[in-house]
C-alpha cells in the first residue's frame, strides 16, 4: 500500500512538472492560445503610447551631430487593446498646422523644440482627443540595432529612393523592389521624403516598417533575441514605460496577426504659412471618426 501511495505521488510531481512547463512554453511560444486569466507577461488593460522619431541635428560646419531637441521627424499615436487583440498606429504628419499651447499656431512637429516630450504629448492630445497615458522617444541608432538584431528586414520598396544631403550626412540610394534592409538601409527607408509623395509617402513606409518590425519579433525563433532587444531598446530610447511595462507590451504584440496591426494617418488639405511655410490643414472630422471607431 505504502509503495502505492509513493508512486501516485511520485506521478503526481511528474504531472505538476510536466503542466508547469507545458504552461511556460505556452506563454512564451503561443501565449494567444493561454486562457487569458492564466496568462502572464502579457499587458492587459489598453494603453495609448506616443511614439516620437527626431531629427538628427548636424552642425553644417564640422558635420558633427548636434544634442539639442530636434523637430519631431515622426508621430505615431499608438493604440494598444488587448481586449479586441489589436494595435492601432495613428500617424500624424508633421506639417499638420495645429495649436501648440502657449505658442500659437505652428507645424506640430515644433512642439518638441518649444517645450519637449510634454508639450509635444499635449498638442497631439488636444488635437486628437486621445488621453496619451506613456511615452516612447527613439534614438535612430535603436532602428539600425534592432533591424540588425533580426538579421535584416524584408520590405518592399515601393519606389526608387535618392537623395544626398551631406550636410545632414544622409545618402540613400535604394532601388523599387524586395529588399532585405540592414539597420543603416532601414534608416534610409524611413526617413526618405524627397518625391512627389512627400511626407505622407514617408508615413507610409514607417507604418509598413512598424508592421514589419512587429511581426518579425513575433516569431518563434526570434525569441532568443528577446533579451538583446530589449538592452537595445533601453539604452537607445526615452521614455516612461517601465522594464516590465515594455516586456508585457512586447509580448502581447507577438499575438497579433499583422491584420491586426492596424494603420491609419490624419490627412488634411495642403496649404501655406507665411512664417511656417507649406503647412497641412488637418481633416478634424476625419480625424475624430478615426479615434471614435479604433480608439
């Protein structure tokens, strides 16, 4: 009986033993399939992020890159919502002519060289109506490390991109068609503007690089890399998520389907400035049904 007794707690163990680990790797490899009150490192209440890209600033005489608080090169309000399984970029275009507070009507990308992070989190609250709970600041060498981290990025280039402007120390030379973009070419791809489509076409490619970003680190064997993205993503960003809040983001981000990933911009009609230059007027009604229904 004794000897019964032990075996049907030895089997015991190896059940718990075994749940135990099956659990883990569910939450790590398949964590969409876990039942979500048994899920863990995954966020759970929606969370609206700012996420800001800023100019590389060049002195014109040494070349040298200048520290100062560069006008906002992108800006994507970015809706995160577990509880429908969905992300929803929001960008905003940078010429978009809007009331920044305290200093009147400007493009909005000026926010951040008037008054920094907050003020430029308030304009773009005020102008779209969305409460903006976090903050993400990238450093450009975060795009080119985490793109090299991957081993590149497929993304199809939609079009010929040249432009050489040694002042800013920007070469870009990518040729329409599939590329395998390293982190220096991904760079390019990204900050590209000089054609007909402008900034919206830049927009474009940011957003298809988000998706593309998002869906690589989702994949099963790039979890081994997890660790090295997020050392990458500490110490080339700014911002006031904590260390857990980013790991929980990341992994409920590797649950989505790139479907899910939604991409949306508040367009406007182009106009001018006569201290501001060329401007866009933005589409308000537009903009609001955009929040109402996806925010």
């Amino acid at each position: 009986m004794k000897n019964k007794g032990v075996d049907r707690l030895r089997l015991l163990a190896v059940l718990t033993i075994v749940i135990a680990i099956l659990y883990f790797y569910a939450n790590l490899l398949v964590p969409r399939l876990t039942p979500s009150f048994l899920r863990i490192g995954v966020t759970r209440k929606p969370v609206n992020i700012l996420i800001l890209g800023t100019d590389l600033n060049f002195s014109a005489e040494t070349r040298q890159r200048v520290e100062t608080n560069g006008r906002t090169d992108s800006i994507v309000l970015m809706h995160v919502d577990p509880i429908h399984y969905k992300i929803v970029l929001l960008s905003v275009p940078r010429d978009s002519f809007v009331n920044i507070p305290g200093f009147g009507y400007n493009k909005i990308n000026a926010a951040n060289v008037f008054g920094s992070i907050e003020l430029t989190k308030r304009t773009v609250s005020e102008l779209t109506g969305v409460h903006i709970d976090k903050y993400i600041e990238l450093n450009p060498a975060a795009v080119t490390k985490l793109v090299n981290l991957l081993g590149g990025l497929d993304i199809y280039v939609d079009r010929d991109m040249y432009y050489v402007d040694r002042a800013q120390n920007l070469y870009i030379n990518l040729k329409a068609g599939w590329h395998k973009l390293s982190g220096l070419e991904a760079q390019d791809y990204l900050r590209f503007r000089h054609d007909n489509a402008g900034d919206i076409g830049r927009i474009e490619h940011q957003q298809k690089f988000l998706q593309t970003l998002f869906a690589n680190f989702a994949r099963p064997t790039n979890l081994v890399k997890a660790p090295a993205a997020i050392a990458i993503t500490m110490r080339h960003i700014d911002t006031d998520l904590s260390l857990s809040q980013l790991i929980r983001l990341m992994n409920f981000a590797r649950m989505l389907n790139r479907s899910e990933i939604l991409t949306f911009t508040a367009t406007g009609e182009p106009g001018t400035s006569p201290y501001a230059g060329s401007i866009l007027l933005p589409d308000r009604a537009a903009l609001a049904k955009i929040v109402r229904e996806n925010f």
